[in-house]
C-alpha cells in the first residue's frame, strides 16, 4: 500500500542519500514532470537544487512568468529563468521543415542549458522527470518521434565533459501517480493536471516558418479557446486542445472595409494513450463564442475553423 506521503518521504530520504551535500541542476519546463521533480527536490535538498528554466519564445501566453511564479516566489526554489526568444527565433528564421524546426529548437535548449549550467560551480547531479514508461519507451525504441520526445525532453544531449550523475525519483512512477505527488507537494492543481505541451512549444503550432507576430497572435488565440474550454467545463473533457496558426491570407468584413488577415484552427481531442485519438465533439455554442472572440478580439485573425480529424490517419499536432 503506498500514499502520495509515503512515496514523497521515501523519495526524499533516498534523494538526500544519493546527493548528500552536493549540488543538483535541474531543467525545469513547466510541465507536471520537471514540476513535480522541481518541487520534490526542493524539499529534500533546498537550495542545494538549481533549475534553469529556458524561455524559447515558443511557449504558451505567461507560461514563463507562472512558472517563476510558482517556483520562485511561491514556494522559493532557486530558478534561473534565461530569456532566449531572440536566440530561438533567429536560428529558426526562415526555416519551414518540420523535423527540421524540432531539430534545431531542441539543439538550441541543449545549448542554451549547457551554457547555464556551466556558470554554476559545483554541480554534479543532473535531476530528470523520467517516468516509468518514458524507460519504457527508451528500453522498446532508440529511434523515430519517441526518442526525438525523449531526448528534447530530458536533455539527453547533455556533454559528456559534465559527467553528470543521474537523480530521477519519477522513475518508478505513472503519470497518475506523479500528478497525485504533484498536488501532495503543493503544486497548483492546474498545473499538475494542465494538458500534454509538445516540448519544441508553438514551434510545431506554426506552419512552416516561424516569426514572432505568428507567435504573439497564436499565443493569444490559445488563451482564449482555452479559457473557454475552462469556463464551459471542457477542459477537463478533452485530453489536449489547443490553437493552430495558419500562415494563409482570408477575407473577411468589418463594417465597410474588407480584411485581409490570418487564419487560426482550433485543435482538441480525447485520447487514453495519444497514439489515436478522436476529435472532441465540443458544443457548437463554445466553437461559436471562442470563434467570435478570436476574431473580434484579435486584430490579425479574420478566420477560424475547427480541426474534425481523428489519428489515425491525422497527428495531434499539425506538424
Ligand atoms: P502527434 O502529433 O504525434 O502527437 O499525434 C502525440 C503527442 O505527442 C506530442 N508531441 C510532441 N511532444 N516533442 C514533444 O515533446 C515533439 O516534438 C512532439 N510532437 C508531438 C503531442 O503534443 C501529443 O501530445
């Protein structure tokens, strides 16, 4: 029989046994894995753990500012926030190919955390959010998406001139389980229970090349619909749901003048396991309110549609 307690006490006994008096970096992402790591490992060791967490320029409207604001201010981890949209923008300017995106933004990460974490003496533990079936996974496959995931994710990447040893108290542990840990830690519950965030971000939300007005544009199209999505009760209906931004001009009419601006999808589905899913059969009602909102609030938006495609044969993503 285990609780959440039990499971955190244990962890953080054998985490202060491994590490003792020495120091821990951690790469925290905002996702209810690193979370959870992060707020773990703050109990056990304090301010012997050091995140980084890497704003790409690609993340969700005040991603980055929830997340000091959890980890910093509320519940005092040390954090070093490192602003790098400028960096990831430039090394993606014009580029249009998919795996190609996710390349170099998952390099650019393992760049910009190396040069991190290379500022700080002493380091010789590197905390990851593995879980049970990301060991899984890496045991059954080295190659394809999953590991591209994996190695984006976990920063496997890492030099080997670091030699850093591995902390992973997640490592046992299903998603449900490490969510249950994250609120017995006293993460926010939306947080722990936030939706799947592909780690290259709006990187793969923008179709083909990337720019930071698409960016700002999507970002704001995706708080609207998902704050609709809460207020309506489909959040917690739908497994992911989030705003796609089209680079494609459409007319539309405001008054007695004509626009000529961009086009945004809407994306949500139910899935158990993410390798098929069905599109979520919102109420026409919620598509109608978050559509009006998106295009009357939204200068550079004249168009949304909703994305009725089921995987297989269409992905989550779009890209
Ligand atoms: P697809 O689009 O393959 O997505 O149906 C399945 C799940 O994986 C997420 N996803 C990614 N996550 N890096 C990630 O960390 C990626 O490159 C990536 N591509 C897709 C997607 O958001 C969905 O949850």
């Amino acid at each position: 029989l285990w609780t959440p307690a039990q499971i955190i006490e244990d962890q953080v006994q054998r985490v202060r046994e491994q590490v003792g008096d020495r120091h821990v970096l951690l790469g925290l992402s905002g996702g209810v894995d690193s979370s959870v790591v992060a707020a773990l490992l703050h109990k056990a060791i304090g301010t012997q753990l050091t995140c980084v967490f890497v704003d790409n320029g690609l993340l969700r409207k005040a991603e980055g500012d929830q997340v000091m604001e959890t980890f910093a201010k509320h519940m005092g981890v040390k954090v070093i926030r490192v602003d790098a949209e400028d960096l990831f923008l430039g090394k993606l300017k014009g580029e249009k190919d998919p795996e190609a995106k996710r390349k170099i933004i998952g390099n650019t990460f393992i760049d910009v955390f190396d040069e991190e974490a290379s500022k700080i003496d002493g380091v010789e533990f590197l905390a990851q959010g593995t879980i049970y079936p990301d060991v899984i996974e890496s045991a059954a496959s080295k190659t394809g998406k999953a590991h591209v995931i994996k190695s984006h994710h976990n920063v496997g990447g890492l030099p080997e001139t670091m030699k850093l040893k591995l902390v992973e108290p997640l490592r046992e542990l299903f998603k449900d389980e490490v969510r249950k840990l994250g609120l017995e830690l006293g993460l926010p519950y939306d947080m722990v229970y936030r939706h799947p965030f592909p780690g290259p971000g709006l990187g793969v939300r923008i179709l083909g090349e990337v720019k930071k007005d698409y960016a700002d544009i999507l970002r704001d199209a995706d708080a609207i619909f998902i704050e609709e999505l809460r207020a309506s009760g489909w959040y917690e209906k739908t497994s992911q749901a989030f705003a796609v931004f089209l680079p494609v001009k459409s007319v539309g009419v405001v008054g007695d003048g004509r626009r000529y601006e961009w086009v945004i999808a809407l994306r949500a589905v139910e899935t158990i396991d993410f390798m098929t899913a069905r599109w979520a059969h919102l109420p026409y009602e919620l598509l109608e309110k978050v559509s009006n909102r998106i295009i009357n609030e939204l200068e550079g938006v004249s168009r949304v549609t909703y994305d009725v495609s089921s995987k297989p044969p269409a992905t989550i993503e779009w890209e």
